[in-house]
C-alpha cells in the first residue's frame, strides 16, 4: 500500500531494518572479528605518488604545488615525506563501540571511550577485552549526550587517577508525552514568548570523577564549570578538552545555534517571536557568553571542585560585558581540538555552514577550518568565514540583505546581545576549503566539510625499545594531524612561516567517518570510527589502533569469532570457534578465551565449549597472539556477545514504511511494534528523527510512545533533489536488562 502523508503525516522510500542492541549500545547478534570497510582506502587523485627511493611526494603538473594568498603567503601542498602506507597495520581493538564519541589513552595503554548515550568502554590492553566501566545518566535531544572524556593532565593509575567528562545531565527538561500524540512536549517551541522558550534553558556540565579498580564512579563527582545550552532544538555543542603544559583545561564549545533555516548562510534572526536559537550572535559573536568559544580555565587540584581563570585569555577578568574563561570566539563548531604538547601550539578545526556556493547577496559558501591558536582570538562566526570572506547583514522579517559585514572591526547589533557591541578582529585561519576542490589545498580533495583537528605525534626513543614496537618513527614528530569525518581521510600539516604543507597519512587505510584521535603512550594512533549511519551503533564504527611496524615487519594476528548458539535458557552449552583465524606473517598462534568479559582467561585452544549456568549478556572474547621468533608476541582480540535468559527487544516500524512518501515539512505519524519476552511499556519507547544528509545526519526531535508523530524540518539551504537528503527515524527501547532498536530512512518525493 502506497500511503501519501501531507500535513499530518509522511513518509517514503528505503529499508526498515530492526537492530537488537544490548544496553551498553553494543549489536546483540553473532559477531566475527572485524573485516574491515567496505569503502576505498584513501587513493591519490591523479596528481602525486610515492618515490620510494627518496621517501618523499612527487607532484605532476596539475596537481600540488604552491599557492599564493592575497597578502602574498605561501599556501598549499609541498614536497615532503610521505607515510609508506605498507609499514602500518590498523588493528581493530573494539568493532562494536556503541556510537562512538570520544577516546582517552591511559599510561598502560588501555582505551577509555564514550558513547552519546552515557556509556564508557574500556578496552584492556592486555587482554583485549572490552567492558563497559561507567554509565552517566543524560540528556538525549538532537546532539546532546556524552560529549568527551579527558585524563587529568597528571593522571596516574595510583596518586591522581581523575578523568574529565562533558556530558548534558537530564535536569527537569521538558520531554515527550507519549498520551499526547500530536504534540511533542520535548521540543523546544521555533516562535513564542520569552517565558514559553525559558523553560529549555539548561547547561551541559564539565565534571571530573575517580577511575580505580577498573570503575568511574558516579559518587565521585566533582563538578567544574556549567556551559549554558538552548534545549530542544539543535545544533552544536562542541564538547572537546585538552590540557596545556600548565595543566589550564581548554573546552571547544559549538554556537548552539539552528542552521536549518537560513539557507546555509549565518544564521542572524533576531526576529521577536522566534527562537533564539536562531541567532548565532547571541552565543558565538558574544563576548558575555560561553558558547562558540575555546574557554580556558585553571581546574582546582585533586578532589577540589571548581576552577580558576589563568592570564593571557581574551578579556581580563572584571572587564564588563566579558567572560573572563574565554580564550578564542567566533567558533561554529569546534567539534575537535589538540594541543601541541611541547609548545602549547591550540589546534582548533571549525566545521562549516551548509551552502554549496557563494551568493553575493547573503556570503561565501561554507568553508571549513583549521587554525593554530597561540594567543587570544576571534575567528568572525557569524559576521566572516574567513578574515578575507564576509557574510551580508540579512534581515529575516524583510528577506532583504544589507552590507557585508567588516571583518577587520566587527559590530555585534543583535538584540540578543548581552556583551560588547564592538569585537576583536577576525584572525585567518591557516586552512580553509569548501565543497569542491580548493586551489591553494588541492590534496583535501572535494566533497562534504567536516574537519577534525588531530594529536600533533611526540617522538619518544624509548618506545623503539617496547618488545613488540608500534611506535611511529621520528619524521612524523611535531606534526599535527587533520582529518576529515566526510571524506575519510588523515592529513600531516607541516606549519611555516609563509604557509602550511600537507601530506597524506596512512593513505594505504581506511578510516571511515574518523571521530577522535590520539597517540598512546605506546607511540602507536588510536583512532575511533564512526562508520557511515545515523546516531546509533554502525556496522563499521569501531575502535583502533594504527601501528608502525618499520622497525618489525611483524604484523599482528587478524582473529574470528562465532559461537553457535548465541542465545537461549539457562544452562547453555555454547560451541565457540575461531575459524578463519590468520596470521599475516604465517606465524604460530596461540588461543586464549574469556567467557564472560571479566578480564580473566578462561580457557585455551581453538574451539572450546563452554556453559553458561546464569543469566546475563556475556561478551565472549578470543585472544590471539603469535609465537616463535622476534618481535613476536603481538596479539588481537574479536568478541561475540551471548545471551542467557532474557532476549533482547526487537522493533519494527508498522509505519512509516517504505512504500509511503513524504515532503519536507510534513507531519509523519509513526507506529512501532515490539517484540520482548517481557512485559512492554510503551512509555519506554523513543522516536527520533534525524535529518539525513549523505552518509551523516542532525538529529531535530524525540517523541515517545509506540504510536506517535513528529513533524520534518524544512532543510534550508539544502535542495532535496540534488544534496542526498532524507528523514530518518530511529526507534529504542529497553525493557531493563536488554535494549533493542529499529531504523527506517525515507527518502523525499521526487527524488531518484
């Protein structure tokens, strides 16, 4: 049955699949070890190769090359050295990651991760195992969650074992009520009254807690500094931390603005009746506010709650209108930050608007950025994009565009406004690109904007001496990392004087939709993947580790894992088998297994059995580590979740289904059927809509209920027959021990 849905309901073509998740966010279904992606390593684009015999780039003609700004800089891609992908060897560490957020490297290597849903994983170096060691309860409206994780910049798993998190906790927010099925009370109002948007006002909340005996412990919280936050609408909270060699604390903020609605341009709406939250001048142009900043402040020591303000940050405590915690402004969304440990160089990538091109009457298309920050700043969000790129004044009740702004002294007229009128002046970032290939940075290639500022490597010649190295070597010492989680690559930026140079690394490896890095003590990058989906659990997120294996072409074992069966009653006799397990060197291998993920070995061999006389969710891990010669004794790990008693929900929408279509703008009813051997509670389920663009997505609204509706944003600035948008609902549930989720994506009307 084809359904039209105008108004009062919508929906549209693609598949429903129901996923069963365990409650740490982690797929309850047989598992293998991780094969890899499907999509293509990152390849040159026809100008540059690899001279071997020199270990350098070589460029043609039209490829790399120098390029020259305005005031005359050297900008652009250079001959240097060049990753020799064949001596690196990506090895997966946790292939079923939740949705992966952020990553933190402890002292013994291990991996704490987090996941928006409130989840952090560690992954035990060494054994492999991977455990869920904490759980913070938080707010879940469009990007908001668990944002990061941080080690106390004297972290030590003895004196000082404290870790930083940003998280939104669920305060007394409006959410949704599932009896009223045509109004969605979570969602923050687009136009009302000033009383009708302040009950959204909330904070996300930089806390530190104790990590000992493998545990956060909740009880343990000691809370630093609030950053206010627009609820019920989206986007944008920024989140990430990094420490400087003083151990200040700097926090990249987003503008916690709505882009959807002015067109992929600024958003500048000062209109009376609307939402703020559609002014980014009253968060990120604002020298009174804490949002779309770098903030950076002194945390108190030990178990001290609370902070101080350090010197040398952009206004100096007292002055009026000011916050004295900010250090750089005029940020969009500074999604990922770094820090150059050695010269507290800030590395700082901005994403970008969402106009495909420039129109002389509103401002340039959207360009990314990635800027070294080494004294107070302000990058122009939203008045410039670049110091030499402004946007036009626009008046939203009009529809009629004014001057350019001046991004050499920009004024902040908003009525928003609540700090000073007249601003600093707009610093130009080191890089900068948009949609298509950029002249001055032609290896960034084309496509989607999203950049990530990465760890810049810190050569340590004792991790040459480790038994089994993986450390990178020298060249790459003091070179910080860009990424980009659209279009699937790693940059080296070599910083100079008169410009930047770029480098491909480990151009030979996937990384697919990178979303946090760092280098471990280990010398080796730890990088965790999003994978291509939308705000839930992807097949291709995991956790990884790249090493470099120049000075041991011994590679790591590639380990499978299956059990049969995976689910069932008390007592379960399960057959495991590591069938397909290889080592790329032809080595010996030895086989351990952990039955039931405490982190002890339970047995040996290649195909043990094992019973299972409780009930519970078990990941089951096999350890695989090669023998008989140098440099041996390097192992990986692939797990498989059992499931004893309880059975994992499974969801699937009644509707919308694939057959019905929709416009943007509709109202699409939903209805969703659970399956549980346990009592359900329609109260417990949740609808989200995401708005999907590509291979990512915004999340805009929450509904509970199995039966429901929510309305789909009008995506301004975006064309749905040619930007690959669609409406894409997310349902979950949990019935308390188990949690299961469905996923249904639609696409517009008329488009292919």
């Amino acid at each position: 049955m084809r359904r039209r849905f105008s108004g009062a309901g919508a929906a549209a073509a693609a598949a429903a699949i129901a996923i069963p998740l365990t409650l740490a966010g982690a797929l309850a279904v047989p598992a293998t070890g991780h094969e890899g992606h499907s999509h293509q390593a990152d390849q040159d684009q026809g100008h540059a190769g690899h001279d071997h015999a020199t270990g350098t780039l070589r460029t043609g003609g039209s490829g790399h090359g120098y390029g020259y700004e305005a005031d005359g800089r050297k900008t652009g891609d250079r001959k240097v050295a060049a990753a020799d992908s064949p001596t690196f060897q990506k090895v997966t560490l946790n292939d079923r990651p939740g949705e992966p957020m952020d990553l933190a490297v402890l002292p013994n290597s291990d991996v704490l991760h987090t996941t928006r849903a409130g989840v952090i994983w560690r992954n035990d170096a060494r054994t492999g195992v991977n455990s869920v060691v904490g759980k913070i309860d938080v707010y879940n409206h469009d990007e908001e969650g668990l944002q990061s994780i941080a080690l106390d910049p004297n972290f030590s798993m003895k004196k000082n074992n404290w870790v930083y998190l940003y998280y939104s906790p669920p305060l007394k927010t409006p959410k949704d009520d599932p009896a009223t099925l045509s109004i969605n009370e979570g969602d923050a109002p687009l136009e009302g009254k000033p009383w009708q948007f302040k009950k959204y006002k909330g904070y996300i909340q930089l806390s530190k807690f104790k990590y000992a005996n493998g545990k956060v412990w909740n009880g343990t919280e000691r809370k630093i500094m609030q950053v206010p936050v627009d609820r019920g609408i989206c986007c944008h909270v920024g989140g990430d931390i990094v420490f400087d060699s003083a151990g200040n604390l700097l926090l990249a903020t987003g503008d916690d603005s709505n882009p959807f609605e002015s067109d992929g341009f600024a958003p500048l709406d000062e209109r009376a009746m609307r939402n703020p939250a559609f002014d980014a001048q009253r968060t990120a142009a604002n020298t009174n506010d804490l949002r779309g900043k770098i903030l950076r402040i002194k945390p108190k020591a030990g178990a001290k709650a609370g902070y101080t303000i350090p010197k040398g940050n952009l206004f100096k405590k007292g002055t009026p209108k000011t916050k004295p915690q900010i250090y750089a402004m005029g940020l969009r969304n500074p999604f990922r930050i770094e820090i150059n440990p050695r010269t507290d160089d800030l590395y700082v990538a901005d994403y970008s608007p969402d106009a495909n091109t420039a129109d002389p009457k509103r401002g340039p298309a959207g360009h990314g950025k990635w800027a070294v920050i080494d004294k107070p700043s302000n990058y122009g969000w939203p008045y410039c994009a670049t110091r030499r790129l402004p946007y036009n004044d626009y008046n939203f009740a009009t529809e009629k565009s004014g001057k350019k702004f001046n991004c050499k002294a920009p004024v902040n007229t908003s009525v928003h406004n609540t700090g000073l009128r007249k601003l600093p002046p707009v610093v130009q970032p080191e890089i900068w690109y948009t949609y298509p290939k950029s002249k001055q940075f032609p290896l960034l290639g084309e496509g989607g904007i999203s950049p990530m500022a990465g760890p810049a490597y810190q050569y340590d010649k004792r991790t040459e001496k480790q038994k089994q190295p993986v450390a990178w070597p020298r060249r790459f010492s003091g070179t910080p990392l860009l990424y980009e989680w659209s279009r699937d690559w790693v940059r080296g930026v070599n910083v100079k004087r008169n410009g930047v140079a770029l480098q491909k690394v480990i151009a030979g490896i996937v990384t697919d939709n990178p979303m946090d890095m760092e280098f471990g003590p280990d010398g080796a990058l730890y990088i965790l993947e999003y994978g291509d989906g939308y705000f839930a659990e992807n097949p291709d997120a995991q956790l990884s580790r790249v090493d470099f294996l120049g000075g041991s072409p011994n590679r790591s074992p590639k380990p499978k894992i299956s059990a049969d069966p995976v689910n069932g009653k008390k007592p379960l006799k399960v057959q495991f088998s590591s069938k397909g397990t290889k080592d790329p060197d032809g080595d010996k291998l030895r086989y351990k297994w952990d039955f039931n993920g405490d982190g002890k070995f339970d047995a040996t061999g290649r195909n043990p059995v094992h019973t299972y006389k409780k009930n519970g969710l078990f990941r089951a891990t096999l350890t695989v580590t090669d023998v008989g010669g140098k440099h041996r004794g390097r192992h990986a790990s692939a797990d498989i979740d059992v499931l004893v008693g309880n059975q994992a929900p499974v969801l699937e929408f009644v509707t919308p289904t694939p057959e019905d279509t929709f416009e943007f703008g509709d109202v699409v009813q939903y209805e969703v059927k659970v399956t549980d051997d346990q009592p359900v509670d329609c109260n417990d389920v949740t609808v989200t809509y995401i708005l999907g663009h590509a291979t990512h997505g915004h999340p805009q609204s929450t509904a509970g209920g199995c039966t429901g509706s929510l309305r789909t944003t009008v995506p301004g600035g975006h064309d749905p027959a040619t930007d690959d948008l669609s409406a894409v609902f997310v349902a979950q549930y949990s019935d308390g021990r188990q949690a299961g989720s469905a996923e249904v994506r639609l696409q517009p009307s008329g488009s292919n």
